[in-house]
C-alpha cells in the first residue's frame, strides 16, 4: 500500500542551476490512478480469490519512485533534508489511520474471534503500532507448533504497511548518505545513488528469489525479500530527475559557482544562446522519440500489472522473480508517463479518468479496512469464499470507513495540544492505541473462565461417555482453555540419556523414555514390556494415554520423535506411493498428504528419510516386545484417508527381525481449526460436528495389510472420537482437538483405558 504522498515529477526548471528551495514540481494526475489500479487489484483478488494480485507491489514501487524523487530534487537544490521532521510529519500523518483501525479491530477481536487468538492477534495488532508485524508474521507462518494461523488474521494486510515503514526509516538515511559521500568526493550524487540503489536491487533481488525458493512463507513477509521492490522505484526516480552536477551537492547555503557575478560577459552570453539553440534541436528530436516510447511503455507496463495475477498459479512461489512483472510494469508506466505525459493515446487517458481518480484518492483507506471485514464477514458466516454481492458491500463498507475516519481524525487533530505540532501528534496517537492493547493483554492474562469448577473425571468424562461409562454433564466450561493450549501436545516423559540417544537422532529429531516405577507391583525391578514408538506429532499425541498405560503395566517406552515426519520406508520409486481406494495395497498415487503446518508428512525431505533410517536401526538394536507407529494418513478432504506412502516396507525389517508391529489408525483431518471452531461457533454448531464420513473411510486401511501380516496389528480409536455419525470437536467437556488434527493430551488421558485395554490385547497375540 502506498503511504498517502504527493503525486508529482519534476519540471524542466529543475534542470537550471541550484537554488536554495527545491525546483518546482507538476503534479501527474495518472500516479494516482495507478493507485485505483492496484488497490482495485488487492480488493478483487483478496474478496474473490486466493491468488496474489501484485498491487501491493506496485505500491512499493510508487512509494520509493515519490519518495526519492522528493529527496534527490532537495539534494540538489541544497535544501536541508531535515530528517527528524520528515519522519516525524510522516508517520504523525500515516498513524491516525493505523490507530482508528487498530481500535476498530481490538474491539472486534474481543467481542466476535476465539479467545484463543486473542494474544496473538494482540502481538500482531503491537507489530502494526510499530511497524514491524511482517516480521511478527513470518515468524508465526514457520513456527510448527503454532501453525500457520496468520492467513485468517485480520491484520495480515498490515505487513506491507510495516515493510514501507521500515522502508520510510531506511531511504532517508540511504539518500543522505549519498548525498555527503558526493559532497565528499565530488562525485555526482546521481551517480552514487545510481550506484546504491543498484545493489540493493540486486542484492534483495538474488535473495528473494533464493530465500522464496526455500521458504515462501517466511519470504513472503520479510523486508529483505522486497528491498529490491522499493529499489527499482528509486532507480526510476533517479532516471526521470535531471543529474547533480558536483555543485548541486554542496552544503545548504552556498554559492553555486555560475551565481558569480564575474563570470557574466559577452563570452559567456555567445556561449549561452549556442547551447540553448543546440538544446532546442536536440529536445525535438528527443520529443519525437519520446512520446511514441511513452505511449508503448505505459500500455505494456499497465498490461503486466494486470496480467500479474493471471501469470500467478498456485504453485507459484511469491515474490521471487516472478514479481517482475508488477513491478517492472510499475516501472514503465511511471516512466511512460513522463515521456508522454499528454500524449491522447497513452495509458495515462486511462489512469486520468474520474473513477481511478476517485478510487486512487481513497486507496490508503480502502486498503487498510477491506481486509479485516472480510475475515470477520468469513469468521462470522463459516464460510470459504464470498458472493459478489458480498464483496461489493465489503467495499462500499471500506469506502465508508474510509470517510469515517477522516472525519474522526479532522477531529483529533483539531484538539488543543495534538496540533501543536507532529511529534506531539504522533507520540499522542501512538499511547491512545497502546494503552487499550496494554489492557487487553493484562485481561487476556487474568482470565480464567474454568475459575471454581473442579477438573474431575464427573465434570469432565471426555471419552468415557462415547465408551458408555459417563454421562455429559451440563453447565460446565470446556477445556483445555485457550491459555493452556500450547501444553496440549502430550506426555512424552524425559528426555533419553544422552549416551542412550543415537546421534543421528539426535542431531535431526528427539528420543524421550518414560521408565517404569521401580517402587510398583506391577514393575518390580525391571520392565515388564519395552515398547519404541517411532513417529510425528501424532505418534507424539497418543503419548499420553500410552504413558498411563505404561505407568499401570510397569512398562519402558523409548519414543523416536521427528515433527511432521510419518515414520515409512525411504522414498524410492518403488516405494514413495500412498494407498487411496482403502485396499491396504499401495497404488502409486505418491500422494503423501501434509502436516498441521502444510509440510511433508511422509518423509518427502532428505532429513526426514535419515530420521527414518536412524530410528529403525535404533529400534531393531533396541530389540523391543513391539514397534509402534501411525500406519494410516488421515487427509482433509476425500478420500479422507490413505495408508502411509511406503508403510509396508517400512515395518518389513521390524516382522523379519521377528519384532511384532503394532499400528494406529490416524486420526480425522479437518480443513479448519477445530479448537477455534468450537471456541467460535460452540461446540452443537454443524462446522464442530464433522460427519464421519467426510472425516475418515469407512472401514481401516490398515486391516488389509494387518491380514497379510501375522505380527502386525492395528490399534482403531476411530470409536473413541467419533459417534456412529460424526466426529465432534467436543466429547465430555473436553476439546478433542487442539487444532485441525491434534487430539489434546485432555482428551488423551480420558483415552488410557482405551489404550491400555487394545494394547494388552494385541501384545497377548503376538
């Protein structure tokens, strides 16, 4: 989004000697309809599609082209930079938007979003006061245990505001330092800016393109990914602003040379009227040239903005160098416009018309409300896309906000003190949003709704009830709480003895034991079973009512624990297959499926094959009563579910080494936070309430494979967390699930006797 500043290119006279005020400029009334291009761009293709619609690129490159355009006529005209009051008297400008909508969305995000976003919406909401909530969000999009939660924030928008702000801070400091080294050197500012800009535009380019490969994430957030962007308008800038002359650098206040009185004569005046009848041939000539490049330039630059987002699949990775053609399209219309900046059939007859006017004007606006009302309109209805008459009156109802809070700020701005001057506003602006961000933290700490209600197997049966043992109880809150959400992950125990861990283990995953009780019957001085469990996240939440069972049987269990890797064979190309007709027969689909953070599930990187590796040589060393593993993927949408790629051969050496096999079926897989969704809609609404038959196949995949396998046997909790017809978020007042596929260590502890039971009974078979 470009910051609200002065649409305007320098004039001839800008040419002429420096003067102590900087050269007059002309405003270029299609600058603003390149705004109503791009942020009608961002509005459709955010309301009515899932692709990246490049606008927010062409705003970097409008805002740097303006901004260095600014500062490079200063610069050569000796006007005093003054950056303290340059930032001051921007961001006093750009905040009072920001405030009246960081407010709006602190008032929604408590009255309408799950508690348990509450604080890291909060966190997002400090990194918009400040300026730096891309990189909040980049942060949250990596992190594993937090899950990508930050494409349904209504403050995800916020992140190019913070990468021009930063921007703001940084091209300041950027074009004086160029501006003294020239001073210093007495070479020609231009040149040296030239030179800046040019590598930082290579610099950022070469790593967007690097780090988008590796992470597009992460990258599509980061300010060092988009520097290049900003870059290019600089350089554009730099081409359309005449060239300093090593005097035009000199300090505020001197003399140019040719103001000399005594360098005026009659030599002089022949050599005047020679070069300006040179430099009339020559201009045009230029002309000629110019306005016909001009036309050609804009029309191509204003059809690659547009294509963008048809040029964008969705595999695409963004920005990387296919953000090219935005900004290299941004590029030619701003200089295609000054080239032909009247020309009848040029681009500009477009970017000129009253409608883009209109829209450019408000585009700041429209940018900053669009987005959170359209995923609180998505929060509120439960839905995945949005009618086009939605999507109209989200943006009529961006307009009038937009209007609104221009009035409202009319308003503060007018009160004794805030105009006394832009520091003040700023500072002032800045307190009346922290403050109400402080007070909600502090609540979002203190609150407790399960305050004075005991957590007791009768208040809280969870899967008891589907067992037949309890009864749900009415009036109770549920938990776990949002606050305690991120203990949810299960009871692994203690971590190995570090001459106990492989190293390979290690250095790519995690080894945790849990020891018997040697004070118990049922243990006495050695373990009754040794049990290893080799897998993911999801082998890492059976944990817990694996624990309780171990701790009741007197049981070792030696856990080999790598996030968002099923354990299976390596992947070769025989291999690397999934089953999805429920046969138990691999199919060569290679369709392996993906972790709760959208990463490879089955093994599909070179760390997680090496994992894999390390942990079946440890286990057959270890040589335990029974290897236990998730054999069954579970998927979001149909079939639902599939045997892991690979599965059999991967316990193949455990049955020939005569070490019995022991395989869960998954879990369901939703394609939205359930946690969230009962903490939205509670848990008796129907988007809670998944039928079971949109969740899992109708029988276990893994029956076929157990039946060819006589030391193989499946464990199915299928009846532990769904009903005959659905799956419910919420089983016995307690969350079944901590996020679209978790099942809560709450629950899982309802879930030992369950466990303990199907254990003992296939450890009995083998």
């Amino acid at each position: 989004m470009t910051f609200p500043t002065s649409t305007t290119t320098a004039s001839p006279a800008a040419a002429g000697p420096p003067a102590v005020r900087a050269p007059r400029t002309q405003h270029r009334a299609d600058l603003q309809g390149l705004r109503g291009v791009a942020v009608l761009l961002v509005v459709a293709f955010h309301v009515w599609t899932q692709k990246v619609s490049g606008g927010v690129d062409v705003f970097f490159v409008l805002s740097a082209f303006l901004l260095t355009g600014s500062f490079a006529r200063r610069i050569q005209a000796g006007t005093p930079l003054g950056l303290p009051a340059y930032w001051a008297r921007t961001f006093a400008r750009l905040i009072g938007p920001v405030a009246v909508l960081l407010l709006a969305v602190l008032a929604a995000v408590l009255a309408l979003f799950p508690p348990s976003r509450w604080g890291e919406l909060l966190t997002q909401a400090w990194g918009s006061l400040f300026y730096v909530v891309n990189w909040v969000l980049g942060a949250q999009a990596v992190d594993y245990y937090a899950g990508n939660s930050a494409a349904t924030t209504p403050l995800q928008h916020m992140w190019s505001l913070s990468v021009q702000g930063q921007v703001f801070l940084l091209w300041p400091l950027l074009l004086a330092g160029a501006a003294a080294a020239a001073r210093a050197t007495g070479i020609r500012f231009h040149r040296l800016a030239w030179a800046m800009f040019t590598v930082v535009f290579a610099v950022s380019l070469g790593w967007s393109v690097t780090a988008t490969a590796a992470g597009p994430e992460a990258a599509y957030f980061s300010t060092l990914t988009r520097l290049w962007e900003f870059a290019l308008g600089s350089l554009t800038a730099l081409a359309l602003t005449p060239g300093a002359r090593p005097t035009d650098t000199a300090p505020p206040g001197a003399r140019p040379n040719n103001a000399d009185p005594a360098n005026a004569g009659a030599a002089g005046a022949r050599a005047a009227v020679t070069r300006s009848s040179g430099a009339a041939r020559a201009a045009g000539w230029a002309a000629g040239v110019a306005v016909p490049a001009g036309v050609v330039l804009g029309w191509a630059g204003l059809t690659a903005i547009l294509a963008t987002p048809f040029l964008i699949g969705p595999d695409t990775r963004f920005p990387g160098a296919i953000a090219l053609a935005p900004t290299l399209g941004a590029a030619a219309v701003l200089v295609g416009g000054a080239l032909a900046p009247a020309a009848p059939t040029g681009a500009g007859r477009v970017l000129t018309t009253r409608p883009l006017q209109w829209f450019g004007d408000r585009a700041y606006g429209i940018y900053l409300w669009h987005w959170p009302l359209l995923i609180t309109y998505l929060l509120l209805t439960a839905r995945d896309t949005v009618p086009v008459p939605v999507g109209l009156a989200i943006l009529a109802a961006s307009i009038l906000l937009t209007r609104a809070t221009a009035l409202l700020l009319t308003g503060w701005r007018a009160l004794p003190g805030i105009r006394a001057g832009h520091g003040v506003r700023l500072i002032a602006t800045g307190l009346l949003v922290a403050l109400p961000l402080t007070g909600a933290h502090q609540y979002t700490l203190l609150r407790d709704p399960t305050a004075g209600i005991e957590r007791t197997a009768e208040n809280y049966p969870g899967a008891a009830v589907l067992r037949g043992d309890a009864e749900e109880v009415p009036d109770v809150p549920i938990i776990p709480t949002d606050a305690e959400r991120d203990q949810e992950w299960g009871d692994t125990g203690e971590p190995c003895p570090p001459e106990d861990t492989p190293e390979r283990i290690r250095d790519l995953g995690q080894c945790r034991i849990i020891e018997p009780d040697p004070g118990t019957t049922a243990a006495g001085s050695h373990p009754a079973r040794t049990l290893v469990v080799i897998g993911d996240s999801h082998a890492q939440q059976l944990l817990t009512p694996i624990h309780r069972a171990a701790d009741a049987q007197g049981w070792r269990v030696v856990s080999y624990l790598r996030m968002a890797c099923r354990y299976t064979a390596t992947p070769t190309a025989d291999t690397d297959t999934a089953d999805t007709d429920g046969t138990g027969t691999d199919t060569g689909t290679n369709d392996t499926g993906t972790d709760a953070n959208g990463t490879d599930d089955t093994g599909g990187t070179t760390e997680c094959e090496e994992f894999n590796a390390a942990a079946r040589d440890a286990a057959l060393d270890a040589d335990p009563d029974a290897v236990l593993t998730i054999g069954t993927l579970s998927l979001p949408g149909p079939p639902h579910e599939q045997l892991v790629a690979g599965y059999e051969d991967g316990v193949t050496p455990f049955l020939d080494a005569g070490i019995p096999v022991i395989a869960f079926r998954d879990n369901p897989r939703f394609d939205h936070d359930m946690f969230e969704c009962v903490e939205t809609y509670g848990p008796d609404h129907d988007r809670c309430n998944t039928p079971r038959s949109e969740a899992l196949l109708p029988h276990n995949p893994l029956d076929a494979l157990a039946a060819r396998h006589p030391d193989l046997h499946t464990i199915d909790l299928t009846d532990r967390l769904c009903t005959e017809n659905t799956c419910p978020g919420v089983v016995g007042n307690i969350m079944v699930y901590r996020d679209l596929d978790h099942v809560t260590s709450s629950y899982g502890e309802t879930l030992a006797p369950d466990v303990e039971h199907r254990l003992l009974d296939a450890l009995d078979r083998t």
